[in-house]
C-alpha cells in the first residue's frame, strides 16, 4: 500500500467513526426504559419562561400551561421579559403569570437572563420544589407536568429531559422534515446515551430540574449552546441528566427559508464552538476518570448534524466509486445502510404517522438548502447575543 493508499485508507477508517457511533446508540435506543416505579409526590413546580419580544404568543403559551392536567395550587408560572421592547410583560401579566423585567443591554442573553433569575429572585420560588424551563412559544401535552413531577419524585433525580417534538408538522416542508429530525435528534439520542452511559444532554426547551439545584448553581452558562454547556457541568459534577419521553413539548417551527436558516446558523455555529472548547477538557476526565459518560458526552458533541454527515458520505462515496476500490465501496454501502438504519428508527421509535415518513422524501432538498448555511457559518462573525427566531403563527387576542 502506497502512501496516498494508506492516507484515503485512513480517512475512510475516521469517516466509518460517526456511523459505528449512530448504529451503537441506535440499538441502545432500543433498550431504553423510562426511569420510574416510585409515587408521584405532585411537587410543587415553578414553570419559568425566559422571554424576548414575544407579545403575540407568551398569553397563548401561559394559557397551555395552566390547561396542563395539574394541581392549579402546586403551579407557578414566572416569565422573565428580558430587554423586551413590546408589551411581552403586560401581556404574560395578563394572562396570571408572574412578570419579572430585565434590562440589561451588555449581558444580553437567554442564559445570562436565566442566572439573573435564578440568582437575584431565590425568595420567588423558595416554596417550589422544582422548575421547568420552556420556550416562549410552546404547547406542553397535557400530562407534561406530572411526568416532569413523576420523574423528580424518583430518589436520586435531580435533572430531566422531555421530549421537544414540533407543533407544526404539516405547515410546509422544513417544519415537516424538522418533525422527523426531532424523532431522531430529541428521542433516539437522547435514550441511546442515557441506556449507554447514564446521563444524556440538555435541550434548552423543556428542561426541568430540582429547585434547591438551580438555588445553588444558578445557570452558569451564556453561550447560545448553553444548554449543552450546562449539561457538562452537570457531567463534571456527577450529575445525570435523565431523558422523560412521555414528558412532551411541542414548539413552533418556521417555514420560511430565511427565517429557518438564521435559526439553524446560530444553534449549530454555537454547537461547533462548544466542541473546540470542550473537546480537551472531555478528553481529559475520560482519561482520569475512566468514565464512559464523557466519552459518550464528546461523541454526542462532534458528531456532526445529520445534513452534513449526509454531505460527507456522498464525497466518500464519489470517491469510493471513482476510484474503484471494492472495500471502500462497500464501506460507503455500509454508511447508508446505517443512516437509514438510524433515521428509520427514530420514526418506529417515536411511533410516526404516515405523513412524516412521507415528507422524508424531502430530505434532498433540506440538505441542499443547508449547504450555503455551513458556508456561511464559516465566514460569517460568531455572536452570542440573544436573537429571537421570528414567529410565523398570527397574532390572536
């Protein structure tokens, strides 16, 4: 084997990594249980909705959180407008929720508006036995307070994650694709590291928590990952995130190609920072600790969005076919059928209707409509500020 052999011989070995990865987590999806078996003790749960000009929905969102199947006297609903320039408080207000105003033109930011709760209002919410924390913008099932309440009750949780699915899933195709991605990304890799090492990762919406940990730790994280950075914290502190799947969130999706691609641009150029940051530090507790969980923890953070995996296999395999290697070739065979392996999954997983694995059909186009959104995450300037994704539902009274 010449030397250009032994280097394509390598890269091919790197590229085989992400999917090996996604076939284990897969199968541990598979055998994942839901962590119960002791009462529901009905905690007394603060519902807290950082928020950002968001008038026209927050009444709406406070409305389907008191329609929640849950004791009206063990529920508190707290909004933190924070440099809101509409009437997003007297709104929130409005609708019985209670209203803290932030300004703060220099820690702009969900994560610093967070921490500045947590920190400067502990006498609000010392009476509260836990807190959840969801977007300005979402419908909770029905049951999601109890399973949040159901899953804090077990001795020795301290953190838990719902489900994040999509609210609408038939309004076009990107909310549609979006849908099934969900079923993936928020179900199959999140009960996959949980069954593999015990904890699995934050996702900003839909998180719930032990009041006496947010009292102590506040949210120390405000980066626009701050939700996976706080997960390793927790990590590093021995704490497990916990995955509810019957605890549901369903959020709002955009349609439109402009409004779609700065979401996508911000959570995944802060997702590729937090991996330069983190990777050494990951590193280094597996090697000291010997730890799966770390290791587990930096897989999930450098496994690249499944569009731009998808983009990297078929280089591979136009390479493969040109240059007319049989092993390489049926490496690259063996990439796709883990892919479909793995995207088909979350679908039974998640139990998906008809039209979502219908829309899947989609898939080409969406990843075509992300490649100019890489292109851009590389040129453009990082920011950390607070952007707030335009809402596309109309305005209701």
């Amino acid at each position: 084997m010449n030397t250009m052999d032994a280097i394509l011989a390598t890269l091919f070995i790197l590229l085989t990594l992400p999917a090996a990865y996604l076939l284990l987590v897969t199968v541990a999806a598979y055998l994942f249980n839901k962590e119960e078996g002791h009462e529901n003790r009905f905690l007394n749960i603060g519902v807290l909705i950082p928020a950002h000009n968001e008038e026209e929905g927050i009444a709406r969102t406070i409305r389907n959180v008191q329609a929640c199947d849950y004791p009206a006297n063990r529920l508190d609903i707290y909004v933190i407008a924070d440099n809101c320039t509409d009437g997003t408080a007297d709104a929130a207000r409005n609708a019985g929720a209670t209203v803290l105003e932030r300004t703060d033109a220099v820690n702009r930011g969900k994560g610093q508006a967070l921490d500045w709760f947590l920190k400067e209002h502990q006498p609000l919410y010392r009476g509260t036995d836990a807190i959840t924390i969801i977007d300005a913008d979402v419908a909770p099932d029905n049951g999601y307070l109890r399973e949040i309440s159901l899953s804090l009750s077990q001795p020795g949780i301290q953190t838990v994650q719902a489900y994040n699915g999509v609210s609408n899933p038939r309004a076009g195709w990107r909310p549609g694709l979006i849908d099934a991605a969900f079923n993936v990304f928020n179900h199959l890799r999140m009960a996959g590291p949980y069954r593999l090492s015990g904890t699995c990762v934050l996702k900003g919406n839909g998180m719930a928590f032990r009041a006496d940990l947010l009292q102590r730790t506040g949210w120390p994280c405000h980066s626009i990952v701050e939700d996976m950075e706080f997960s390793l914290r927790l990590l590093q502190e021995g704490i497990s995130v916990h995955y509810n799947p019957d605890a549901i969130i369903r959020s709002e999706m955009v349609t439109s190609g402009k409004n779609a691609s700065s979401q996508r641009s911000r959570w995944e150029g802060g997702r590729f920072a937090l991996v330069r940051r983190m990777t050494w530090p990951l590193l280094r507790h597996f090697f000291s600790t010997g730890r799966s969980s770390y290791l587990t923890a930096l897989a999930e953070l450098a496994i690249p969005p499944l569009s731009m995996l998808v983009l990297i296999y078929a280089v591979g395999t136009i390479a493969a076919l040109l240059l007319g290697n049989p092993l390489w070739q049926i490496i690259a065979a063996t990439w796709w059928t883990i892919l479909v392996i793995y995207v088909a999954s979350g679908q039974i997983q998640r139990k998906a209707p008809p039209a979502t694995w219908a829309i899947l059909l989609a898939a080409p186009f969406y990843i075509l409509w992300k490649i100019p959104i890489y292109a851009a995450m590389i040129l453009r300037k990082k920011s950390a500020s607070w952007v707030r994704t335009t809402r596309e539902h109309k305005k209701t009274a």
